[in-house]
C-alpha cells in the first residue's frame, strides 16, 4: 500500500491501520466472518461462495497449491478488493460499508513485499502507522509516541530506531514493517507470507514474535504461509484452499492427515505426528 501525507516518501507496504489495543476489542467487536465471497479476474474464476468465521484471539493461516485464491481471499478480507459476490463482516459490518480510514483503525495488514526509501530512520517508518489516529493538522501526541515505543519493544527492534532501512537484515526490516502496523494499536493483523525472503534463522525469529504477539497481546493474526510445516507449527487454525474453495478447516492436529495434504496439493506427503506437534515429510 501507498500511503501519502504532506512531504512524507512514498512507502509500500502492507500495513493498512487498524485498532487500538484499548478501542473496539470485545469479542464481537474483533470478530471477521467471510460469507458466500465470490470473485474472478475478469473471465478467470478465483474464489466460489467462500464461508467461515476467523476465531478471534487466535492464529489462522491460509493454507494452499500456488494460484488456490489465499493472497486474493486475505485482500478481500482487507478491502483490497471488492467482491463480485458475499461480503465480509468485522464485528458483525459488512467492511464494504466502512470508511477505508475506520477500517484502518481496526485492522493491517502487511503485505508480502514492502518498500520504504533507504535513508528513512525505522523510527520515523514506525510513525506512520499512527496517522490513521491523527488529524492532518494535529501534532504528534505523548499517547502516540508511547503506542510506537511499545510497538518497536514488541518487535525487538528498539534499538534501531535511528537506523536508516537499507542498513537493516531482512528480518529486521519484516520486523519494522509489523511495528509499523503494530503501531496503529491493531487487534487484527494480517499477513501475506511473512517468511519469503527471509533466510531459515529470520522465517523462525518471525513466526516466533507472531506467535508472542498473539499469546502476549491477544491480537488476532490471519496470515498466508506457502511452507506447511511452520503453518503446522505456528497456527491455531488452518483453512486449506483448492480451487477457489474450502477444503477444510480447523486446528491442524483434527484436519490435517496424508489425505488432506495430497487433496490440497496434489502430491503424496506423509503426515507425521510424535503427540504434541504435526510435521509433513514427502515420501
């Protein structure tokens, strides 16, 4: 996304606002159902009369072969998109009927690929996620800059808050960017594959920090994973998509077994489990 406010840069990024760890989090006020969502690009059918209900406090990932629909799904989840049919609802609204800069205040979303200009401070970066909370003529507040101190905390990226982005690791800048969202005071996060990109050591340092945020913080996380193992892993909830459809969903140690996986992905992976945790090894 690009946002663009007085002399700002531009920034590319996923982080579309949302809400403050105090505004609007009742169970019913977090809450995101998907209902008969239908859409195709152009004469290319994507999705078919999607529904299901993303449990709130909890980690759901999108699970799928390449093409399934989940980067679609999470932009109509996200007001990316607009749907040819069905409609999404957050706290019981239809999101379609929500003013982008509301929405911005009750849910982000950081996208796969994310830009910022080298010499921006991380700081200033993290900033940005408090304008959707912020008048274009009011000034900077002591509760704004305490949301984007406790954002850079969370994150572990404190201390880099005068670095410019182009000196930071990969994982450092996947950091930044969630502080950045984490900064609009959201309750509901959204992810496209936070890992790509990022070497193996990065892809668990992430999954670890989305994982805190949600067992720490309470905030709802939907994300795309492409690696089924660390969804596995990581997730409370999986939804498995093949053609535009549900396939299933539910927490990975009920719906997840060899047949599911080849049903999915089309190719046959043995589905191991020692008790506590599943993993998935190809045959």
């Amino acid at each position: 996304m690009v946002v663009e406010t007085g002399n700002r840069p531009n920034i590319s990024s996923g982080a579309k606002p949302v809400a403050a760890a105090g505004v609007g989090t009742g169970a019913g006020a977090d809450t995101l159902t998907v209902e008969n969502l239908s859409f195709a690009y152009g004469d290319a059918p994507v999705l078919d009369s999607v529904s299901f209900t993303v449990r709130p406090g909890g980690v759901t990932t999108l699970l799928g072969a390449n093409a399934c629909g989940k980067t679609t799904l999470l932009r109509l989840m996200t007001k990316g998109l607009r749907p040819d049919a069905g409609r999404v609802l957050l706290g019981g609204r239809d999101i379609a009927g929500i003013r982008p800069r509301d929405f911005a205040r009750r849910a982000a979303i950081v996208h796969q690929k994310n830009t910022a200009p080298d010499d921006l401070p991380v700081k200033k970066l993290v900033a940005y996620g408090r304008i959707p909370h912020r008048s274009m003529l009011r000034a900077r507040t002591e509760w704004d800059d305490e949301r984007i101190a406790w954002a850079m905390a969370a994150t572990g990226i404190a201390d880099l808050g005068e670095k410019p982005m182009g000196v930071l690791s990969g994982g450092q800048r996947q950091r930044a960017f969630i502080a950045m969202a984490l900064a609009q005071d959201t309750k509901l996060l959204f992810l496209d594959e936070p890992t790509t990109f990022l070497d193996v050591r990065y892809q668990i340092e992430t999954l670890r920090l989305i994982q805190e945020l949600n067992g720490k913080h309470g905030i709802t996380v939907v994300m795309v994973l492409h690696d089924i193992n660390q969804a596995l892993a990581y997730s409370d909830e999986v939804i498995g998509l093949r053609d535009g459809k549900i396939l299933t969903q539910g927490p990975p140690g009920e719906v997840i077994d060899s047949g599911t996986v080849q049903a999915l992905y089309r190719i046959r992976l043995e589905v191991k489990t020692d008790g506590r945790r599943l993993w998935v090894l190809p045959i």
